[in-house]
C-alpha cells in the first residue's frame, strides 16, 4: 500500500510543479525518476543504469521520426503549404457545409502541424467562410480547434502519440496506429462537429478587434506566402511517409503477401518509420521557392530543431520515470489489483484525462500515462494483439478531456477567435470532453474486436 501512495505522491508532485510552479515537464519527469528510484527502494547501483538506459533508449528509437516529423511540419507551416491544403480541401467539399469544411481541413492539417500553430494559420480562413456562410464564428472554432485537436493526439508523426508509441514499444506498428489513429480521430472530430453546430446560428458576442490588431483576411495571408504550391506537392510530404510505413506493415502480415524476397526486404526498409519521415522531409523540400531556398531550408530546420528538442527530452525523461516505475515494486502491486478489476482499456484513458485535466499538456500527459502504463500492459489485458496500440488511442483521447485555463492551446483559440473567456468556458472546454469520451468510445468498440 505504501508504494500506491508513493506513486500518487509523485505523479501530483509532477502535476504541481509542472502547473503551479511552471518548471519544465522535463525536470520534474527526471525529478521524479531519481525520487521515484530511492522511494521505492531499487537498489543504489541500478538506479542510474535504469534511468540513463531508458532516456538513452527512447531517445534512439524516436529521436530521428520525431524530428523529421516536426521539421515537415514547419515546412508546411512556412511554405504555404498549409494554405494549399486547405484551399485544395475547400475545392472538392464546398463551402455548403462550412463546420464541416473547417473541421475536415483541421483533422488532416494537423497530422504534421502542431494544432495551436495550424489554428493560427487558419484562422483568417475561418473567419472568411463564416462571413461567407453567415454562421456563428463561435461554431467554427470550435469546429477547426476539434478537427485540429483529434490528430493531434491520435496519429502520428505528431509527437504525442509518437512518444506513447515510443514507451509501449509499437513503434513498429506504426502503420497500424496510424490505421486505426484516423478512424478514432474521425468519430472524436465527428461527434465535437455535432456539438459545434448548436452554435451554428446563435448569436455570441465576441470580443471587439484591437486597434492596433487589424484583421488578416484569408486573401492576404495568402498573398504573404506569395505563390503557393499546389495541393498535391502540400499533401505529398505527408501522404508519402504514411504510405510507405503501411506498405511496410501489409509486408509483415502473416502469409507474406509480398513475397520474401528484394521486394519485400526494400519495402520493409523504406517503411521504417526513420526511413519514411525522411522520404516525407525530402518531398517538403520542393514546396521552398523563390530565391534564397537553401538560406531558408537551414532556418526551417534549424528553428525545427529547437521546436523538437523539448519534446525529446520531456518524452525521454518520461520514458525514464518508467523505467524506474518497471523496476518498482509498485508494477507487482498494480498488477495483482489492477488485473481483477477488469478496467482493461479504461486505465490508459481515465489516467491520461486526470494528467491533461490538472496541467494543461496533452504531450505531458501522453508521456506521462504512456510511461506509467508499459509495465501493467499484461495485467490489464493490453500486452497482446492491438492492446499496445489501442492503449495508445485511448491515451490519445484522454489528453483531450478537457482543455482549461491551463491548457495554452485554450488560449490560442479563444484569443484568436475573439471568445470572451466565460463563453470559451461554455463552449470550447465542452467540446474537448465530448471528442474525447467520444474518441474512448471508439477505442473500447475496438477492443472488444481486437483484443
């Protein structure tokens, strides 16, 4: 009992330092790992192999994809890419249904963009088919920032659930987490749509536009990224790497169905996650134009760099927090108890939703639950088939329940969009709730086939 409380102890000490006091996850996930380490009394001599080998570990197997997979992303933020997305998406759907357009654009934009910069970026366009549509701009934010938030959590190469891929070591089912991690984002971003359009024609009064703040329209933005790429150059840096990782999973299907020879070898190799996200970053090289491309491609990855490298640390000093947690008495404790409850898939989402709800981060929040959940795998009932990916999911979904105050993302979207804060409150907190039990929802009805 004393090591439950132990663990409890420590996981409200990272809570509250991380948003309280504002120290970086990264210290106190490493804080917590050496506390952790005499706390549960692992031997002196294991304590510092146990936490270097499990940084060192994730930051090897990840480090590469997450990087390249940021790197795309800001790419396709400074290129214009972004826009051509969305200025493709809008020539086949329409403009008919706007929350639906919004929400479409968001969930596939946000895959390599991080969702509070995809939000930035398309805000004006939001705003220009509210105006356009004459619906509520209320509904279409809340629309682009749940569209944006559903693959943020939930497909790679966005880094959240890249890092709990990376700690429930399914790395190598990368293509069938990403399968699954567009269905489960579909019926998260679905039901939040369904919550949007109650606002689609109610009137609510916005914060008025500073002075010194004029209004962008989406005409303008677009003329600030000069000539834009066509649609299919922008989709193809993230098409790519997502058809190669799953050509590289239908290759390892039972029965080799394609074969055991050069071809399969070649196509196991180039879908190797490293590999993939490195033919993608080659593909977004090409959307650079104008003078000056090489200056440019150097700051985009130099600034992608910077970007990256707290994300790889706070996951690695996760993964290292778990280690510490593996080699605790704490997994023996929790897997006798655990095991007889019969919570299955509802521990990796209620810890996740508890985490994102007290400090803000869903990144933080995936680290952390992902961290803690590997050693209770089996227990739990998670440790075979698609258990590992669906952990993943449902991790995924409960760092969306709910976005507060302390969540930065809140207040992108609700300052962008002129929100007054009791009315962000009332609108967009809710919906991050409903996308996110919705997204459970999905994850447990693939359980009950999968596991």
């Amino acid at each position: 009992m004393i090591d439950l409380v132990i663990l409890l102890v420590l996981v409200i000490g990272i809570v509250f330092v991380t948003a309280k006091l504002k120290i970086s996850p990264f210290l106190a996930l490493l804080g917590a790992a050496f506390i952790g380490a005499f706390a549960f009394r692992l031997p002196v001599e294991e304590i510092i192999p146990t936490i270097t080998t499990a940084f060192g570990n994730t930051m090897g197997n990840i480090g590469l994809v997450i990087l390249f997979g940021t790197m795309i992303g800001v790419i396709l933020e400074r290129s214009g890419g972004a826009i051509a997305m969305a200025d493709a998406l809008i020539k086949v759907l329409g403009t008919r249904f706007p929350t639906l357009t919004m929400s479409i654009i968001g969930y596939i934009v946000s895959i390599p963009v991080f969702c509070d910069s995809g939000y930035i970026i398309l805000n004006s366009l939001k705003k220009a088919m509210a105006e356009r549509a004459k619906v509520s701009l209320v509904a279409m934010s809340i629309a682009l920032m749940t569209g944006l938030y559903a693959t943020h959590t939930m497909v790679p190469p966005t880094p959240g659930p890249l890092a709990a891929a990376s700690n429930l070591n399914v790395v190598d089912s990368l293509g069938l987490l990403i399968g699954l991690g567009l269905v489960v984002a579909a019926v998260s971003a679905g039901a939040a749509l369904l919550f949007a359009n109650r606002f689609l024609k109610k009137d609510v009064e916005l914060l008025p536009v500073p002075a010194e703040e004029a209004d962008v329209s989406y005409e303008d933005l677009k003329t600030q990224y000069g000539k834009l790429p066509s649609g299919f150059m922008a989709f193809l840096p993230i098409l790519l790497p997502i058809l190669l990782i799953c050509l590289s999973s239908i290759t390892k299907l039972p029965g080799a169905p394609m074969g055991d020879g050069g071809l399969a070898a070649t196509l196991t190799f180039i879908g190797t996650p490293v590999i993939a996200l490195a033919f993608g970053l080659v593909a977004a090289v090409f959307l650079l134009q104008g003078k000056g491309k090489l200056a440019t491609f150097n700051t985009n990855i130099t600034d992608s760099i910077v970007l990256a490298a707290p994300i790889l640390l706070i996951t690695s000093a996760g993964a290292a927090f778990g280690g510490v947690l593996g080699k605790s008495p704490i997994t023996s404790f929790l897997s006798d108890n655990l095991a007889t409850l019969g919570l299955g898939i509802a521990v990796p989402f209620v810890i996740s939703a508890a985490l994102k709800t007290a400090q803000g981060s869903s990144t933080v929040a995936m680290v952390t639950t992902s961290a803690m959940l590997l050693p209770l795998l089996e227990p739990l009932g998670l440790a075979t088939g698609a258990g590992p990916v669906l952990a993943v999911l449902a991790i995924g979904a409960g760092a969306m329940v709910v976005s507060h105050a302390n969540d930065s993302y809140f207040w992108v979207v609700s300052q962008f969009s002129r929100i007054p804060t009791a009315t962000a409150y009332r609108t967009l907190t809710p919906a991050t709730a409903v996308q996110g039990f919705a997204g459970f929802g999905a994850v447990w009805v693939l359980s009950l086939f999968m596991i």
